[in-house]
C-alpha cells in the first residue's frame, strides 16, 4: 500500500525531527549494525551454499581451461596433481574413471559427498583427442552453517552492546557540550548577557563556543551603549527644551519686554537640537550602512579652505583666528560633503576645547601619495587615559555636560566612520593643558 508506506515515512521523518541528538545518534548506530548484522546472516547462512557452489563451479572452469592449454605439456601430470592435493578437483580419462574419487570421502564423511562433474573432449597437438572428466567435491556445509549461526548470536549481541557503548560515548561527547551550549544560548536570548560558554571536545564546539561568548561580550557593550545613549539623549533634548520652553514662557508673560538676548538663546537652543538630531541621524546611517559615498575627484585644499573661511567669519566676534597652511593643492577620489562634515567636526572640536588660547592652525601635507591633514590647537587637550575612548560613540571626556560645551559624543564616532568607510587613517596626538593635533590621512587622487 503506497499510500500507507509513505505516512510511515513521513511519521519517520517526524519522529527523527523530535528525536534529540543523543537518540538520534544512537538510532543511527543501531540501523547501522542491523543492517551490517542482515547482510552478514544473508551471505554467511542463506546464501552460502549457492556461493560455494558458484565459486567450485568457476574453479573447476578455470581447471578445464588450464589442462587444455597443458594436454601435450610434460607438467600435465604436476597439474592434475596439484588440483587434486589443493583444489580437490579430480580429473579422469572418461573411461579409466569410476566416480566418485575414493581418497576424499570415506573418512570425512559417512554420506557420499556431492559433486560438480564436467566431461570436456579436449584435442591434442598430433591430431587425436581424448575425453576426460572434471569432479569437483562439494564439502557439506551445513554444519558450517550452524556454526557460523552460532556465531552470528554471539557477534549480534556484541554489536548491540557496542552500539550502546558507542552512542553513550558520543552522546557524552558531543551532545552534552551542545546542550550546555544551547541552554547559554537560551540564557542568552533572554538578555542575560553574562553567559559563559565552556565547549569542550570537539574544534567546532569549542568554536561555537567562543563566538556566543564574543556575541554576548559584543551584546553587552551595544546594550551598556544603548543605555548611555538614551540617558545622554533624554539630557542633551531635555535642556535645551526647559531653556526654550522658560524663555517661551517669558515672552509670553512678558511681551513687551522682549529682549533680542532672550530669542537669540531660543534660536542656539534650537540650532543646538538641530545639530543632536542631525548626529543622531548621521551616526545610525553611518552604522547601519544605509549613508552611500558619492565619490569624485575634488580639490580637497580649496574645499577646506572654504569650510575654513565660513567657519572664521562665524567665530571671529569670539576671538578665534582660523588659518591654513598648504603649499599646494591636493586632489582625492571622496565623498566631498562627508569628507567636509569630518573635517568641520574636528575644527569645531578645536573651537570649542580651546577657551583661552584661541589660534587654529589647519597644517596640509603631502607625502608618499597621501595628503594629510591636521587641525592644531592650544586648548584644553586631552588626558591620556581618555584618548582610547574619545572616538567611541557617546564618549565624553566631560560627563557633567558642561553647558558652555556643545557636545553629543558623537562628533569623533562620526569623523571615524566617514574615514573608515573611505579606507582612510586618522589619529591624535594631545597634551593635556596644552593642546591637541586631530590629524586624519587620503590617498591622492
Ligand atoms: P563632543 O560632541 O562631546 O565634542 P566628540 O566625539 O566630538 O564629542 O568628542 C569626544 C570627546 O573628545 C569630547 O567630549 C572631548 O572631551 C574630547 N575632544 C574632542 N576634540 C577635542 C579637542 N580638540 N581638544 C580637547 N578635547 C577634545
């Protein structure tokens, strides 16, 4: 019944998907010795007699064929007697033969044991021919059978036990490390990111191991990441906001004594959410990959120095001088408005970590097929156990959110991807209390 066979194979099939690894393993075990254990009864007990017969058939054959080539040979004699001690093939001039040959059966066996017999006429080199007969003795197999038989119980029995032993062991082996995994992995789905995967036995477990233990340290970072986030978030729009919303108020209590101080701190309140919201943006393009290079071939001097130039006339009335140094100008294949926006981080940066001493130098250098430039300042600088950490995202060396500081955290982690994402180099060099030199490197055009 088709129809049957195939729900069968399919409840199988079912059956296997349920099965856990360890049963698994163990039933592939087990099919795989039934199956060793029914070819080994086929060949050894049923089929083992027609075998033996097909086997003395094809010597016997091969004994034909060999005394005809050797009829007129003097070592035609040394043959017959060779197949007789080894092969137990008898050989007989038709008429000086009377079956069957006496030396091999009386004393093995009571019964008069089977033959093959072949009369073959086989001619001679002087024309005459001779006629003789081949017999072939069939040993009795059955009490072979039954031994093999006997046999067989005892290997069957040994195989399953083996089997078991050998399921055990690999279950030990291999599943219990997955299952410890698994049960991690679980933890690990569950935000427990403080897992500790120990795979042991085998490379590929291992490997498995370390990359969830490399997913849940990674997961962590994104997850403390994710928290700093939204608290320097919920602060950075929050401020600005109560600032706007008290001099909103004021106006709207006081309108006659509208001063231009109060709508200029609403419009920087304003531009500052703008430039947050804007970084936010900017930072989960960057990462998520979705911000595509429009590159070309520009004049990356002449770019700057008009970044450079807009900037000084916004800081002038503040006191900064803004001046670059380039002896000549330089081409790069870039993305120009990302390439500016990383360059106008780091001055911006300059600008605002430089409260006292407020002269900017942006130095260009060209060397070995790449320009670099740097952007020079006599500011705050930076102490050098924060430098590791100031191109990470949200990272401020200041935590209090000092409000003369405009600051995201996000500025470095923006010029950072932009560079990587054109395969560029960047860096910092910064003495605390004296200065720092943001330098990042492309390759010319
Ligand atoms: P922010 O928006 O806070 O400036 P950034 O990612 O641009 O964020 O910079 C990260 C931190 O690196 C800053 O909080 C600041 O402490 C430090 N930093 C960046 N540039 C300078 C600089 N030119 N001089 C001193 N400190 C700097």
């Amino acid at each position: 019944m088709p129809g049957s066979s195939s729900r069968c194979a399919v409840w199988g099939i079912a059956l296997m998907d349920k099965l856990t690894l360890k049963w698994r393993l163990f039933a592939f075990l087990l099919g795989f010795c039934a199956l060793l254990m029914v070819i080994l009864w086929l060949f050894q007990t049923v089929l083992l007699t027609d075998m033996y017969k097909f086997i003395r058939t094809r010597e016997m054959e091969q004994a034909i064929t060999l005394v005809e080539e050797n009829i007129d040979s003097e070592t035609l004699s040394a043959i017959l007697y060779d197949l007789e001690q080894n092969k137990e093939i008898m050989v007989a001039q038709t008429h000086e033969f009377s079956p069957p040959p006496k030396q091999v059966d009386a004393n093995r066996n009571r019964r008069q044991p089977e033959t093959i017999t072949q009369t073959k006429t086989i001619q001679k080199q002087d024309g005459t021919s001779v006629s003789m007969t081949f017999y072939a003795i069939i040993t009795p197999v059955n009490a072979t059978v039954s031994t093999l038989q006997m046999q067989l119980y005892l290997i069957t029995g040994i195989m399953l036990l083996c089997a078991v032993v050998l399921a055990v062991i690999i279950a030990r082996r291999i599943s219990k490390p997955i299952e410890q995994i698994n049960k991690s992995a679980k933890l690990l789905a569950t935000g427990n990111y403080d897992i500790q995967c120990r795979g042991h036995g085998f490379l590929e477990i291992k490997e498995l191991s370390d990359t969830l233990n490399t997913a849940a340290a990674e997961l962590s970072k994104v997850e403390a990441l994710r928290r700093e986030l939204m608290a320097n978030i919920s602060h950075d729009l929050r401020t600005p906001l109560a600032l706007i919303y008290s001099y909103a108020e004021m106006m709207h209590d006081f309108p006659a004594e509208i001063t231009p101080a109060q709508t200029q701190t609403i419009m920087d309140e304003t531009q500052r959410l703008t430039s947050l919201v804007g970084d936010v943006l900017d930072v989960s393009r960057l990462e998520t990959g979705t911000m595509e290079l429009r590159k070309t071939t520009y004049n990356l001097t002449e770019s700057l120095r008009g970044s450079i130039e807009r900037t000084a006339v916004l800081v002038k009335n503040d006191g900064y001088t803004l001046c670059l140094e380039a002896a000549e100008d330089a081409y790069v294949h870039a993305d120009e408005i990302k390439i500016t926006q990383a360059f106008y981080n780091l001055l911006i940066n300059a600008i605002h970590y430089s409260p006292t001493d407020r002269d900017i130098q942006v130095r260009q250098h060209i060397a070995d097929g790449f320009v670099t430039i740097a952007v020079m300042d006599h500011g705050e600088g930076i102490a050098p156990e924060n430098l590791p950490y100031i191109w990470d995202r949200y990272y401020k060396v200041d935590k209090k959110h000092r409000r003369s500081v405009t600051g995201t955290g996000l500025g470095l982690s923006i010029v950072k991807k932009i560079l990587d994402l054109h395969g560029g180099r960047y860096g910092v060099d910064s003495t605390q209390g004296k200065g720092s030199t943001f330098w990042f490197s492309l390759k010319l055009a």
